[in-house]
C-alpha cells in the first residue's frame, strides 16, 4: 500500500507539473497571435493578421473571411476569440472546436481603413493557391488593389506555381505593385515593377505609378516614362471606345429608323406615331416575359426569340389597321397627315398608360445577354454587342425582301413612279398598307431590343422618333444604305460630341449640322433614283 501510495503521489505531481509548465508550451505563435484579436488595439490586430495569414494553418482563411466580414468575435474578459458562421454556429477560433454560443460580452473586432486593407491582402494571399481558377484569379487582383507587403511572400509562392498564363500575368501584376511601394525592396526590383506596370497599360497600373511616392531618381524616370505612355495608349483606347459607343448607339437608331424609312420612302407619310410602335413592340416584349415567369420559367432564356415574331406580328397589324382606316384618306395632304398621326400617338401613349400604368415595366436580360467582356481597354457588354448583331440581320433580311421578293418589287417600283407601277397593274394601296404594316412590324421588333438597354414605358418612342427622322433625312429618304451610313454616323459623331460640349449640347450641334448638310444636298446622302422621284 505505501508504495502504491508513493507511486499515485509522484503520479499526481507529474500531471500538475504538466498542466502548470508543459502545456503552454504547446501553445505557439498562431495561438498567441489570434489571442491578440481581443484586445482590441488596431496595432495588435495588424500583428495578429500578418502572423495568421502567413501560418498556414487551416484555421487561417475562416478567421481571416470572418475578420474581413465581421463575424469574428472577441470576449475582453477570457481573451477568447470565435468564428460565427453564416448559418449562426460558431467554433473557438484558436482550436477550431465548436462552442455551444458565443459569450454576451463578446463583440466583433473592429477594423479601421487601413487594416481592411490589410484584411483584403490576407484574404487574397490565402486565396491564391486555390484549386478553382475564378478564385485565384481574384485573389491575385484583390492583392494588385491592396498591394500590402504581407501578400508578398503568398505571391511569389503561387506564382512559381501558377501554370495558368492569364492567373500567372495577375499575379506577375500583383507582385509589381507590391515591390513599387516595398520601402526596402532593390532598385532593380522597382524598375522591374514599372516595367510590369506599363506593359499592363491600364487606368489601375497609371493610378499606382502616380501616386508611388519618393523613390530612386532612375524608378522615378522610368516611371515617368511609363506614366506618359500609359496616358497615351489609354487615349487611344478612350477613342476607339467612343467609337464603340457610337456604333452601339448607331445600331439602335438604324433599329428605330429604318422601319420610318421605308414608310417615308414608299408612301411619303410623316408618320409621328412611328415610336409608338417601338413602344408596342417593347410591352410585347414584357407581356411575353411575364407570361413565361409565371408558367414557363424555364424558358426565360428565350423570351426574346419569342417575343421577336409575336412583336413583329402585333406592331405591324397595328400599322395596317392605322393606315386603312387614317392614313389612307390623307394620302397628298402631309401637313393632316402629320398632324394626325401626332394625335394618334397621344392616343396610343393614353391607352397603354391605362392598360399598364404609367410606371416602367421590368424587361429582364436572358442570361446570354447580361454581362461584359474585355477587349483591350474596352469593355464591350453583351447586351448592346446583341443588339448590334441584330440589327445587321434585320437590314440584310429587309434588303434581301425588297430585291427577291414581289413584294420587295412591287415597293421599289410604287417608290420611284407610283403612277407608271399603278398603270403596269399594281395594286398601289395594297403595297401602301403591306408597307405601313411592314415598316411597323420593324419597328416593333426594334422595341424588343429597345427594351433591353432603356426603360420600358409609354414614353420609350418619344425618345428615339426625332433622332429616327434625322437619320432617315440625312441618309436619304427611302434609301436603306443610306440609312444605315445615317445611323452609324450620327452615332458615332454624337459620342465623340458628348464629352467635349455635354448631351444637350451635343444634340443641338448634330442638329445644326445636318440643317447645314441638307442646304447643300436636300436629297441626303444617298438620294433615290427614278423620273417620279427626280421630277
């Protein structure tokens, strides 16, 4: 007994010394570090982050993610520190061992500027090694953007790793604006730095050589050097993105145009109701969408293709009802007809404001549509890249009708002598109603498109009918190919105007302008031929 008494003593002391010298022990640098959270001193934090991000741990990127969002909670009084989850759970941010809940007086770290920013730099550098390509790809970014000294070492790890060629040029990029602001980084690495700046050439790689401070009188050379060749490349790329913007905008006038083009052409009507058809085809386009969410939701990615033919058909019966009961009897009489056709939209902008409201409609982008994409410095977006696609189709299928169809001949013919088409036996008011219808129809699938860049509302045709009648005049009356060089042309001159004298100002220049151009040629550019038309 006394020597199984010794030994339960000796054994009792052992585990006391154990638990009183031996275990701290066990507690190392990522224990200590995270224990620094609860202080709730900005210095602490900034230590605790840089020690966390760069141990390894597992635990790192959740208290890191957490930290970044908010959710790591610290208790002042047991130096305790958690990780909430979304879903409400929470582990114990040292050891990773679920608690029950977290304490009362617990409450999240707080974080100023600069420590979120070193916040986004750890979680980028966590992130950089990841087995999904998106995620590495924006980490590499984020770090580019915080460009803190910590991410350092994460980055050159991933990037002797990297084997992808675009995730690689991020994070070359990344690097470069790290060694720029490194205080001790070599005079060899800054200037590699800039070099990788300006072969990057954007208005981010501009802003950091900018604003990088004192350096060596050789980096600062180079990076003025740099800094006048990014600002040239980018003024080259700031035009051929307004030139963008301007075909962009073209294509959406000669959409809303050329519909009023054949009309004018063919019938010589003015017709003021023509945006309303634009309007009808864009709520066809809604009715056509609501119908489909709430029973066919799974087509929603066609709805436009939809929505085209049943826009087509509804705008152009439209148009052939207006021309047989209104137009028809004002046929020589323009002033009436303008007049006229100016009341008919107030009438069809009444009735839709009573059947829909008066309020926009929501008209959705299938999912082909949304979004963007880089070419160069540009950013092109999907939807207006659609429409610009569309719009060509719509002009080569018209013209295509009007050359190989009887309809298309019988039109041609009504435009250059209608006296001498009526007496070869075609029926000039049955072409006029088919070409009001026509014409309508178009306009109603431009309302299709209309509906995915602007609001959809009984207003939507008063936006776009004085601009349709100035590229219809300018191009040439009835003449499609002028048209379209109408259109585009006035689009792109319209963009280049806009920064230079303002979007009013601008419109009013182009107007002026065009006043100019039809002193001198009253046909427009490309005006038609025919004895009819040259009498």
């Amino acid at each position: 007994m006394p020597a199984n008494l010794s030994a339960r003593l000796c054994s009792l002391v052992l585990s006391l010394f154990l638990i009183a010298f031996a275990l701290p022990a066990f507690a190392g640098p990522f224990e200590d570090a995270v224990a620094k959270f609860a202080n709730d001193d900005f210095s602490d934090t900034e230590e605790a982050i840089g020690v966390v991000a760069s141990s390894g741990n597992p635990l790192a990127f959740p208290i890191i993610s957490a930290l970044q969002d908010g959710r790591l909670m610290a208790d002042p009084d047991s130096k305790k520190v958690y990780v909430t989850g979304a879903d409400g759970k929470s582990i114990d941010a040292a050891t990773g061992q679920p608690v029950a809940s977290v304490p009362d007086s617990a409450s999240a770290v707080r974080l100023n500027n600069r420590l979120r920013r070193s916040v986004d730099a750890a979680v980028g550098g966590l992130t950089l090694q990841s087995p999904d390509l998106t995620t590495r790809l924006q980490a590499a970014q984020s770090v580019f953007k915080s460009h803190e000294e910590t991410a350092l070492e994460a980055v050159e790890g991933a990037l002797a790793k990297e084997t992808n060629k675009s995730v690689k040029s991020a994070l070359g990029d990344a690097r470069a604006a790290i060694l720029l602001f490194k205080s001790d980084a070599t005079e060899v690495d800054k200037l590699e730095a800039v070099a990788t700046l300006k072969a990057r050439g954007d208005q981010e790689a501009l802003a950091l050589l900018t604003g990088m401070g004192d350096q060596p009188a050789s980096v600062t050379k180079a990076a003025a050097s740099a800094i006048g060749s990014i600002q040239s490349s980018l003024a080259v790329w700031s035009t051929v993105q307004n030139a963008w913007y301007g075909l962009s905008l073209g294509s959406v006038l000669l959409l809303a145009a050329i519909g009023l083009a054949i009309t004018f052409g063919v019938m010589g009507v003015i017709n003021m109701a023509h945006g309303e058809m634009v309007m009808i085809g864009a709520y066809t386009t809604f009715v056509v969408q609501e119908v489909i969410r709430t029973r066919y939701p799974g087509l929603f990615d066609y709805s436009l293709l939809i929505a085209v033919p049943l826009a087509f058909l509804v705008a152009g019966a439209i148009g052939v009802l207006i021309e047989r009961s209104i137009i028809r009897f004002l046929y020589g009489r323009p002033l009436e007809t303008l007049l006229a056709t100016w009341g008919l939209s107030l009438v069809l902008q009444q009735a839709v404001r009573t059947m829909f409201g008066p309020t926009n409609r929501e008209v959705g982008n299938p999912s082909w549509m949304s979004g963007a994409f880089e070419l160069g410095q540009i950013t092109i977006t999907y939807n207006r890249l659609w429409i610009l696609v569309f719009t060509l189709a719509v002009f080569a299928i018209l013209l295509a009708m009007l050359r190989y169809t009887a309809l298309g001949l019988e039109m041609r013919a009504v435009t250059q002598n209608r006296r001498m088409a009526a007496s070869m036996g075609i029926a000039t008011s049955r072409v006029d109603a088919l070409t009001f219808g026509l014409g309508s129809g178009i306009a109603g699938i431009a309302g299709v498109a209309l509906s995915q860049i602007d609001n959809v509302s009984p207003n939507l045709g008063q936006s776009y009918i004085i601009d349709s009648f100035m590229v219809v005049v300018f191009g040439g009356v009835g003449n499609l190919w002028g048209t379209l060089v109408g259109a585009f042309t006035l689009g792109i001159a319209n963009k280049f105007l806009e920064p230079m004298a303002g979007a009013v100002l601008g419109k009013i220049a182009i107007l002026v302008l065009i006043i100019l151009f039809i002193q001198k040629r009253p046909r427009g550019l490309f005006a038609l031929k025919g004895r009819a038309v040259e009498a």
